[in-house]
C-alpha cells in the first residue's frame, strides 16, 4: 500500500485516521477512568492517542511485517498501560521473572522482542540480517517509549527518528503522520500515547529503518539502540535508587 501512496499520501492517511479515531475515542470513551491518566505534572491526561496512532499507522502502513510489529507493539503496550506497576527498566522486570512473577513490563518486553523478530524475519532474506532488522524494530519500539517522559518528547522523537528515512522511502510516512496528528494535544497535555502509542510508533520507526538499510546500516542501528536500552535502563536505576 505504502509504495502506491507515496510519502505525502501515507503521512495524509496515517494523520487523517489517527485524528478521527482519536475524535471518535474522546466522543464515545469520555472521562472513562480506564482511559485516565495523571501525568508527570499531576495534572489529568487522556490516553486515547495511544490506540489511535496504532490504528493509524497500521492503516497506512498496510499489511506486511510492519503492521505486525505496529500492532503487536501496541497490544503489548495496552496491556502495560492497563496492568502496569511502579517498576521501571529491564532489570526490575527480569529480577522479578527470575523469581516467578510475570509483570506487565516482562511482557510487554518478551513480546514486542518476539514480534520484532518475527517482522524482521518476514523482512529480510539473510539469517543475520533477520535478526539485525527485529532488534532494530524492537529496539526503536523501547527507545520512542523510554523518552516518552514529558509532553510531545516521543510524538517529536518520532519526527526526528523517521525524518532521514523519507530519503530511502516512503515507510517512515506513516508513523510521522500519526505522530503529528496528536503532537498538539500532547503539547497541550490533553493527551498521551502511553506505552501503546509510544510503543506502536517506534516499531513502525524501527521497521522503516530496517526496510531502508542493509546489514552494514543494520549493524550500525542495532548497536547504537542497545547501548541507549543499557544506557537508558541504568539512568532508570539510579533515579530509583535511595540517596
């Protein structure tokens, strides 16, 4: 679908429908407390552009390996969003699987892996490069999230992460699209992606960059991406930690 629409066809359809879908969750839902949320700022947010950037860059993506990882990034995300606790970063969420305890963040984190690799396998012919291309997609999935801290930070990463990607293709499109259809309303805290939106977002990110690069780019992406998820989950640590 994307390489018949174009890039400003994609990035049109993906801002069309998350803005209606987002219209259509706020007239219905309402103040619906499942869909609440106090934000860093205490003050009450939405969570409605979450599904509706999902929903929107999985339309305009199409089908194929990246609506998988879109979708399945989003499910995953929901389900954080709705079962989620006070725990942050890998290594909480792994210390408590090693004990047992299956937490919406080990979920959340083995099924968007699994999805990314899964997508990447559908992507790419070579077995290194399968793998490369779903660490890409997952790791960019966890990366749009983890900056996802204050109002508009992951709708804005998203635009500067796809940005050099409309150079090779239009796949980048439609997550920018989606971004930007709620990118005021996060400003505005009105509303907030969540680890659904966040998380849908950078796995159509991720699964445009694996689309436009080869094993070299691939290597070079999955790299700087793990060393942010190290990076970023030991930040986590030490904000947590008692002084």
């Amino acid at each position: 679908m994307i390489a018949r629409q174009g890039r400003a066809g994609t990035f049109a359809l993906a801002a069309g429908v998350t803005r209606g879908v987002y219209a259509a969750l706020r007239t219905r839902a309402g103040d619906d407390d499942r869909w609440r949320r106090v934000n860093y700022a205490g003050r009450d947010v939405d969570l409605y552009a979450g599904p509706a950037t999902a929903v929107g860059t999985a339309l305009a993506v199409g089908r194929g390996p990246a609506a998988f990882a879109v979708l399945a990034a989003a499910v995953c995300g929901a389900y954080d969003d709705a079962r989620g606790d006070d725990r942050r970063g890998f290594r909480a969420h792994l210390g408590a699987l090693r004990k047992g305890e299956v937490t919406s963040g080990a979920v959340k984190l083995v099924g968007i892996g699994v999805a990314g690799l899964v997508a990447g396998a559908l992507m790419k012919e070579r077995p290194v490069d399968k793998v490369l291309a779903g660490v890409v997609i997952a790791g960019t999935a966890h990366l749009v999230n983890l900056v996802d801290v204050q109002p508009g930070r992951a709708a804005l990463g998203v635009l500067a992460l796809g940005a050099p990607g409309l150079l090779r293709g239009p796949e980048a499109a439609a997550p920018m699209g989606a971004a930007a259809a709620v990118l005021v309303d996060d400003l505005g805290e009105r509303t907030m992606l969540g680890d659904a939106g966040a998380h849908a977002l950078g796995a159509a990110v991720g699964a445009a960059i694996a689309a436009g690069n080869g094993r070299l780019g691939l290597a070079a992406h999955a790299t700087a991406l793990v060393a942010a998820a190290v990076c970023g989950d030991r930040v986590t640590e030490l904000v947590r930690s008692p002084m």
